[in-house]
C-alpha cells in the first residue's frame, strides 16, 4: 500500500509538471501573439502621424511652388530612396493575373488620389478635410465586407462611429483659413478622394498576400513619378524660378516621410491585420493635424478639442476587436490527470 502510495504521488507530480509547463508555454505564446499584434498597429500610428504632417508640408510647399511640381517632385524623391535600396525589392516576381489589380492599385494610389487632394487642400479648410476623410474607415469597413467578406461586428461599428463623432466634434470647433476659397468644391473633391483611398486599400489588401509592402511602396512611387512627370509639360503649370528652403525641405518630408515611409508603414499594418480594422486608424489624422498645427503654425488647441480627440483615441480602441483563440486564451487550464491514477 505504501509503494502504491508513493507511486501516485508521483504521477501527480509529474502531471503537475505537465500542466505548470503547459501554462508557461501557453504563457510564452500569448505573449508572443500580442507582441506580433502591437507592431502593425505601432507601425499604423506612425503612419497617421506622418500623413497628419503631410497636410502642413503641402501648405507650406504650396506657398512657393505650383501643386503638379510639388506632387511630381515628392514622388520622385521617394523613387530615388528606393533606388538606393533596390536590393531589398527582389524576390517579387509579379504574376501575369495580377497585373490588372497592381494597375488599379496605382491608379487609385497616388494617381488619382494625389490629384483630387491636392486640389481639394487648397479649396477647403484642414478642418472640413477631416470630416470628409472621417468617412473613409467606414466607407472601407462596407467595401471589405462586400469584395473580401471582411466580418464587421457592431463593436468594429460602434467604435468607427465614435471615432466619425469625435473627428467631427473636432473639426467643427477648429477655426476656418483664408485659403479656403471653396470649401463645398474642396470637400467634394476630398470625398472623391476618399472614394479612390477605398479602392486602394481594398487592393492593396488582396495584394500583400503574394508581395511584399516594400515592394508594392516602391511600385506606387515609380507609377506615381512616370504619372505626374507630363502634368509638368502643361501650359498652366509653372515651373519653379527660385528656390525656397522650407518648401523644399516639406517636399523632401513629403517624399521621404509621407510617400515612402507612411505608405510603407500602412501598407505593412494592412498586410498583418483586416482591411476594415487598418481603416479605423485613419481617423486618428485629423487628432494629429490639430496638434502639429497647434506645435508648427501656432494653431490653438481648445479644451472641447482635447475632448474630441480622446474621443477619437476611444473609438479606434474599441473598434480593434481581436478575434479570440480558443487554443491560447480560451481553453480552460485545468490538470490532466489519468483516471486509473485518481482510482488508485
């Protein structure tokens, strides 16, 4: 009886090891699962701070140089950048079925899209911007869930309209700019864009499945320079005849930051997480362009501002709603023990 005795508690302890092993190595893997979550979302939260910056860049940039020279020089320098690290971008053989999808990802992106922005930033406030590209997430929420039968819940749902609220809060209380001549124009302008940042962010997604976000940054910047390079030849565009410093340097921050390195960075993001999830981020912009134009232009930031924008940090939060893994999270951790040791 007392071999038997001891014989049992060893087998306990040996299932007692089983399981405190099982609990670390699940431990290990959940940790390692949230830390492969939090990249792609640091990564699209540096994305939005940068493309925030674009706003102020193109402003400044405008005061010195015609709108089709600023977009062909930022794409140019971005395709430069990339020239440097060529290297990087093998191993993408592009296949012949996906030729009419990388064409539609350009054309949307940065062809289509730079042109209605651009004209829409200089008919319409910052402010009226915001609200219009506010309605990209969900514009892109119900395109993904149509072409890639993205599942949206109602916390994704909830969580994109108290971002919209919160945007919108934040872009009726900014103050309105003399360089808004048409801000109806600007605006509509701005929701075409809108329109064609959808059709590129559901392309980008069925691409990054077979190439890599370096790659396809890269292409956007070579089809974007080989776009714009004819708008240069234009009777009303006018060609630069002195150089200013600080719009140059927001086209080099357009082109290095914004081109290349916001678009490398979502491009990223999108390729590690939903469609519909990656959108939401967006909404984060307008809360970053009210803060740099509170830090470079001397832009005030109110109180009811502050509000908003934590309202939009909220809504982002709530509508990153993680699938959950009944193989990590869910499975109860619980002993494994035979039934012949617990008779014995």
């Amino acid at each position: 009886m007392e071999r038997n005795s001891s014989f049992n508690r060893c087998l306990y302890m040996i299932n007692d090891q089983r399981v405190f092993i099982r609990i670390i190595l699940l431990r290990v893997l959940t940790g390692m699962q949230h830390r492969k979550d939090l990249l792609p979302r640091t990564f699209l939260v540096i994305a939005m701070a940068l493309w925030a910056g674009s706003f102020i860049a193109l402003k400044l940039a405008f005061e010195a140089y015609d709108p089709m020279v600023v977009i062909f020089a930022r794409m140019a320098v971005a395709g430069a950048c990339f020239l440097l690290i060529a290297g990087r971008l093998n191993g993408n053989a592009v296949k012949k079925e996906d030729l009419k999808y990388l064409a539609l990802l350009v054309l949307c992106e940065p062809c289509l899209y730079f042109l209605f922005e651009t004209h829409a930033v200089r008919n319409t406030t910052a402010s009226q911007a915001g609200m219009v590209t506010a309605m990209l997430p969900l514009m892109v929420a119900v395109a993904a869930s149509i072409v890639l039968h993205e599942n949206v819940t109602r916390r994704t749902l909830a969580g994109f309209f108290m971002a919209i609220a919160g945007v919108v809060l934040l872009s009726a209380t900014g103050g309105s700019s003399d360089n808004a001549p048409n801000q109806a124009l600007g605006n509509f302008l701005e929701f075409i864009a809108m329109v064609c940042a959808v059709g590129y962010s559901i392309t980008l997604k069925k691409l990054t499945a077979r190439y890599s976000p370096l790659f396809l940054t890269a292409l956007q910047s070579f089809a974007g320079t080989l776009f714009y390079l004819p708008f240069l030849l234009l009777p009303g565009t006018e060609m630069p005849g002195e150089f200013s410093l600080v719009p140059t340097l927001s086209i080099l921050y357009l082109g290095i930051f914004v081109t290349m390195g916001a678009y490398g960075l979502y491009n990223y993001g999108v390729s590690r997480m939903p469609a519909s999830q990656a959108s939401a981020f967006v909404n984060l912009i307008p809360v970053f362009t009210v803060f740099l134009g509170w830090l470079i232009l001397g832009e005030e930031f109110t109180p009811v501002q502050y509000g908003a924008a934590a309202l939009v940090f909220a809504g982002v939060f709530i509508s990153q709603e993680r699938p959950k893994d009944s193989s990590v999270e869910d499975e109860p951790l619980r002993p494994e023990i035979d039934n012949d040791v617990l008779a014995g």
